[in-house]
C-alpha cells in the first residue's frame, strides 16, 4: 500500500494498494496492475479512479519505486516516469508513506525531462507547509533526478522499464480493495 500525503494533513492525501515485488540496492519495488484503485481525499471529498489513469478511460500497470533515505518515489507508467520530490518514505504499518513537497520530475515520452509544479512547491514554501530545510533538499534531489533522468541513468535507464515489463508479465489481478496488502 502507497499513502502520498498532501499538507497540511488534512488537505488531502492519496492511497492505493501494491504488491510488494522485490528489494534490491535502489530501493523497494511495488506493482499496481491495470485496474487497481486508487482513492484520494480532499478535506471530506473522496474521489476514486485507477492508478495510472490520470485523464484516460481507464488506468495503466504502473511499477514504484522506494528508494532508502531518498527525497523522492518514482513512479512507471508505460511511456513516461514520474518522480514526487517528498520527504523520505517511511513503511508503517505495512503501507509505504510519503509527505508529497509539490515539485514532480517528468521523463516524457518525446525524451524531454521536466521539473513541474514549481509555482505549487513556492507557494507551500511561503505558506509554511515546506520548511526552509525540507525546500532545500526538495530543490536538491530535483536537480539530481532530472539529471539522472536526462543522463538515464540507473534505475532511470532500463531498470525501472525492466521492472515494470517483468510486473506485468506475472499477470497478478489488479487490486480493488484497500484493505488488502497482497505479496506477490
């Protein structure tokens, strides 16, 4: 399980359920097959779509990656990564979780690399959302994913696309419940 936590805590946040595929020296890897739930909040709204859908008809596999001690979570879908900038993940509880600090690396499909949401990021940094330390190691770790992204390099190159071809040939079910944490 994934929990993308939005500030302030009661803002929002975003959970969807994973298998739990392998540990190795980037990080853990979690899969989320075509069809798996995804739920998000917003103050008392609850809206609920599939993972990797985004403005599709329906959602996409998508494989995850957390790495140790990182400022960041990525995230395959298909044609493109996309990198949250957050506070390093914590596993409590059996479910991954991850205080999202707005800036959002993007490798897109026509092989441009993309800082996004710096408006959102500068605004939770004047709000006090984003401490002046946590915003300093942000900025950080964006420069160096979008460097590793352009550079392509591990797990950025052909690891994390591996990953992802390697989850959905398992061909596991997606998962429709939240209250399951299946393992592979």
């Amino acid at each position: 399980m994934i929990r993308k936590i939005k500030r302030p805590q009661a803002l929002g946040f975003g959970r969807h359920p994973t298998y739990e595929l392998a540990t190795d020296r980037f990080g853990t890897w979690l899969f989320s097959p075509k069809g798996t739930i995804y739920r998000g909040q917003v103050g008392s709204e609850i809206t609920e779509c599939e993972v990797g859908q985004g403005t599709a008809e329906a959602g996409r596999p998508v494989i995850h990656l957390i790495p140790e001690g990182e400022w960041w979570v990525a995230h395959w879908c298909e044609l493109f990564i996309a990198v949250d900038v957050c506070v390093p993940s914590e596993l409590t509880d059996g479910e991954w979780r991850f205080t999202d600090l707005e800036l959002d690396v993007l490798a897109i499909p026509d092989g441009r690399v993309e800082v996004h949401d710096e408006d959102e990021f500068e605004g939770a940094c004047e709000a006090g959302l984003i401490t002046p330390e946590e915003a300093s190691s942000a900025r950080a770790a964006a420069v160096d994913v979008e460097a590793c992204l352009r550079n392509r390099n591990e797990p950025f190159g052909r690891v994390g696309w591996s990953r992802l071809e390697d989850a959905v040939n398992l061909g596991l079910p997606p998962i429709r419940e939240l209250t399951h944490i299946p393992t592979a």
